[in-house]
C-alpha cells in the first residue's frame, strides 16, 4: 500500500496520509477499516477524517516521523492549539476521533 491507497464512497475518498502509510501496509489498512467499518455514518466519517488528517498534519509539522512517536503530551498539545480557534464541539470531537484511532 502507499499514500494513494483509497477507498470507494465508503472512506468518502480517503488517503492514507504519510504518517500512516510511513508505518506500513497492515497500519494503512487498519487505518481505512476504522473508517470504513467503525464509522456507518457518512458525515461522522467525513468529520473524523478531516479531524485525523489535521491532527497527522499537525504531527509532521512537530517533526513526529512515527506513530509510535505520539504521545499524550502531544494530543494534549494539539487540543489546546485547538481550543484557540474551535468551538468546543469541534476540539471534543477532534478529542474522540484521536481517541478511537489510537
């Protein structure tokens, strides 16, 4: 798998992002089935993938190279970078999109 690895409708077309897609082929793939099979509703799921992919930007931005890498300093970095600028249903569901994922 690489950073181009898409689903049909069912991820509403989402990219592996690079941090994932770095940890390998099986991190790629659970990342999609979280999407594809633990969100049913299409709007959560294009919610929480906008919400995953800022929060994987946000990581390489802090030189974060690895999953592994993250930590809950880190989450608890973001969030507050978040509470500057988002509404609090917005950062919560930011919160709980990072918490399933991990």
């Amino acid at each position: 798998m690489n950073s181009e690895l898409t689903l049909n409708e069912a991820t509403s077309g989402l990219v592996v992002p690079p941090l994932i897609a770095a940890t390998g082929d099986r991190a790629a793939l659970r990342f999609l089935k979280y999407f594809a099979v633990n969100i049913r509703n299409r709007n959560t799921r294009a919610a929480y993938g906008r919400a995953a992919a800022d929060f994987l930007r946000w990581c390489e931005t802090q030189c974060i190279e690895t999953l592994g890498r993250v930590q809950p300093v880190q989450v608890a970095a973001y969030i507050e970078l978040l509470q500057d600028d988002r509404a609090a249903p917005t950062v919560k569901q930011h919160l709980a999109c990072i918490r399933m994922l991990f």
